[in-house]
C-alpha cells in the first residue's frame, strides 16, 4: 500500500514539475516574440523627407522575404509544445522508469536461479563421484560375507592354518578396497535399540535384551560415507522368555 501512494505522489509530482517546466517554456517563448518594425512606417524626424523612396522592384522582394518569415513563424507556432504534449512526455517517461525496474528485478531473478543451478549441479556432480560406485559395491558385499564365514568357520575347526591365513589376507585385502572406496562396516548392534535407519528385522524372539532391541545380528550394515549402502539384518528381542511367557 505504501509503494502505490508512494508511485501516485511521485507521478503527481512529475506532473507538478511538467506544468511548472511549460509555464517558463511558454513565458520564454513570448519574451522572444518581439515585434519587428516596419521599415516603411512613418518616423517622425527631420530626417523623413531627406529618405529617398526605394524603388518598387525592392518593396516586392521585402514584402516576399516578410511573407517567408511570416510562414517560417506560423510553422514554428504549430510546433509550440502543448501541456498535454508535456504531461504526455512524463508519463512516457514514468513509463520508461517502471519498464527499466521491472527489468532489472527480472534480470536479479534469472542471475539468482542460475546461481542455484549452478550449485545443485556442482552437488549433484560432486555426489556421483561419491556414491558412483554403490550398487557394484552392494554386489560385492557378499563375497566379504563368505569370506568372514570362512575365517569364522577355520578358527572353530582348527585345521587347515594355511588356508585359513590365505583367505584372512584377501579378506582383510577386500576390506581394504572398500574402506579405500569409503565403505565402512556398522558396528555390532547387538544390545541397541531397533533403529529403522540402520537396521532391518527379520524375525522377534526371547532374549535377555529388552524388548525392542536388538538380539542378534544375522548379516552386519555397512556404510557408504554418510549414507547406509546395507542395512543390517537382525533378530530383535520380544523381552526375556519369562515375561514372554507371562504375555
């Protein structure tokens, strides 16, 4: 409401000025149209009689070059602005102003989306670099399962030293990779509460953990940098078995 009567008296004080601008255009024109005296007429002076009369050939060019500034003066009068001509002037000029502005607020607009494109551009970029390789890794994350599985399986057995140091060395090698890849394994939930976030629950049982946590983990979460690239599966307790019992 503030900016309309701002623009309104802005506009009425334009007029004023236009109004104010024509008045001393008008005066200065008056001023300037001073009457010219006729060569011709009568002086009252001695000197009349001695002023030989000019021939007629010069009275007709004076009175043609008279009709020319006359006509010259007739034209330049159609000419003479009109307050409405100026009023009209300022309001193309109000006109001019409020399409400049309008433009320039256009063009702070544009230059601020395409700030924001640029940004979400470089972030999206700079987040294919990073998580480029998730699904190939989520495809490799089995191989590490059996090879833990295997070093687990040898250390219970306690034969086969040989071959349980060879797949201790490609395991820790595959770990290496992914850790170098800026995948990192979750650490062992088994006591925390359920978290949707990291965890997925496969199945509910009795245990001595509280309901709602975690019990057992069957197949350990991993993460890609900040983000989870797997989910870790576990088994969440449904309280001890003698509360479950009661229930």
């Amino acid at each position: 409401m503030a900016d309309k009567n701002k623009g309104g008296n802005n506009k009425s004080r334009a007029k004023g000025i236009a109004r104010d601008v024509f008045a001393a255009y008008r005066k200065n024109r008056k001023e300037k149209e001073i009457p010219i005296q006729d060569e011709n007429e009568d002086i009252m002076t001695d000197e009349t009689e001695k002023i030989d009369v000019k021939p007629e050939k010069d009275s007709e060019a004076k009175k043609e070059k008279d009709e020319k500034v006359s006509a010259e003066t007739s034209e330049n009068d159609k000419k003479d602005l009109t307050e409405e001509d100026l009023l009209e002037i300022v309001d193309n000029y109000n006109n001019i102003l409020k399409e400049r502005d309008e433009l320039k607020d256009k063009l702070i607009r544009n230059t601020a989306e395409m700030e924001n494109i640029r940004r979400r551009t470089a972030r999206e970029k700079q987040d294919a670099i990073i998580y480029g390789n998730e699904k190939l890794l989520d495809k490799l994350l089995p191989v590490i399962d059996d090879l833990e599985n295997a070093v687990e399986a040898g250390k219970k057995s306690g034969e086969g030293d040989a071959l349980l140091q060879g797949v201790e060395m490609i395991l820790k090698k595959a770990l290496k990779t992914f850790e170098e890849s800026g995948v990192t394994k979750m650490k062992d939930p088994t006591g925390e509460e359920f978290d949707v976030n990291f965890h997925e629950a496969l199945m509910q049982m009795p245990s001595d953990q509280p309901e709602g946590h975690v019990a057992q983990v069957v197949q350990p979460g991993y993460m890609i940098h900040d983000k989870v690239l797997r989910h870790a599966k576990v088994v969440t307790s449904s309280g001890s078995p003698a509360e479950t019992e009661k229930k």
